[in-house]
C-alpha cells in the first residue's frame, strides 16, 4: 500500500486553470498557512509571511503585477510568499517555550543568536536566507493544499517591487513567490515527465 504522503507527491502538479466559482473560507485559508508555517527555518526564525489575496480588487491588482496570468485571478486565493531578511534579536523570543519547556539549555538559545547576528551581518547572506525560508513555506503550503484536495500553482513572474508596494511590504520583507491556490479546472495537465534519478542523484 502506497504511503499517502509520497502518492500526494508523485500525483501533485502545477495548475494553470482554477475553477473560478470557488471560494475558500478564511478558516480554511488559515489552516494552509498554519500548516505552511510548520516549514523549517534556519535558527527557528520562521521568516517568512503569507498575504492571502482573495477579493476580486486585490486579485485583480495582482492579475497585474503577474503579467496578466489568469490563474492569478481565478484561483480561489492567491498567496504571496514573502521572506523576511533574519534578525537575530527574534531568537530569544522563537525559542523561549523550547527552553522553558526543558529541550534546549537557554545558553545554546543564546549561542544560536550570536550565530545569527554574525552570519547575516553579511546582506547577501541575508537575502539568500529570506529566500530560502520563503521557499520551505511555499513547499509546504503547496503540499499542505494538496493534502486537503486542492489543487495549486506556483508563480515566478511577476513585478516583485510593485507586488511590494501594493501590498505595503516592509523594507524587510521580499516577495518571493506567488501560490495560486483553489479547485482544479478541467484541461490542466498531468505532471510532467522528470528527468532520470541518475541525472539528479549522486551518492558519494
């Protein structure tokens, strides 16, 4: 019998047409994002924020800024995935019912903030981590829609500066990616062949 999680991944594909009738409830919207917030951060920083577009004008706008991509629109919400440049003063507070909880001494919290502040004084570094943080939230919140029957797309092209000032991003705060996510249309495609494991695999 085939595990449910690995045939969610092997049947999973990226959307282009959404049903757009469909409606998602506020309730279901945030469970996506409570469960795509369970992605791995580094430090446990958890830097990353979800904007959940939904009404007609906001879709539209966005519709926009993504080059006109209709399943920007169709879908039930569209999600922007914004990562946030790390800062390691969030430390203390991310991990505090990890120590008080017994599983982590507060020195190693402390060690792990001091890890942070030195390896984000670099901006690149920064950057490259918001990204990353971002991107284990998109996963997940991808996955998260197709374990509750629901199917999505994800989405590079767009006008990340615009997307930011329309949506009042922060300084700190960087859009990553777009997630359309709702109820499948007919005439999407099956997923696409991958390439041989031996291509993509090394074992050293």
């Amino acid at each position: 019998m085939t595990n449910p999680t690995i045939a969610l991944i092997e049947k999973r594909v990226s959307a282009n047409r959404f049903d757009a009738g469909h409606v998602l409830s506020e309730t279901e919207i945030a469970e996506l994002a409570r469960l795509a917030a369970r992605a791995p951060s580094a430090y446990n920083l958890q830097n990353w924020r979800f904007i959940a577009v939904r009404t007609p004008e906001a879709k539209a706008q966005l519709r926009r800024l993504a080059h006109d991509q209709p399943k920007v629109a169709e879908a039930a919400v569209t999600f922007v995935i914004c990562g946030l440049l790390p800062d390691h003063a969030d430390i203390p507070t991310r991990l505090r019912p990890f120590t008080e909880e017994g599983f982590m001494p507060a020195s190693m919290a402390s060690g792990w903030e001091e890890g942070a502040r030195a390896q984000y004084a670099d901006k690149r570094a920064a950057r490259d981590e918001a990204v990353r943080s971002a991107t284990f939230g998109a996963a997940t919140l991808i996955y998260a829609a197709e374990a509750m029957g629901l199917a999505s797309g994800p989405i590079g092209g767009f006008d990340a500066e615009g997307v930011a000032h329309a949506f009042g991003l922060e300084s700190h705060e960087i859009p990553v990616m777009l997630v359309a996510v709702g109820r499948a249309a007919p005439g999407n495609w099956p997923q696409k062949p991958r390439r041989p494991l031996h291509e993509v695999l090394q074992i050293s």
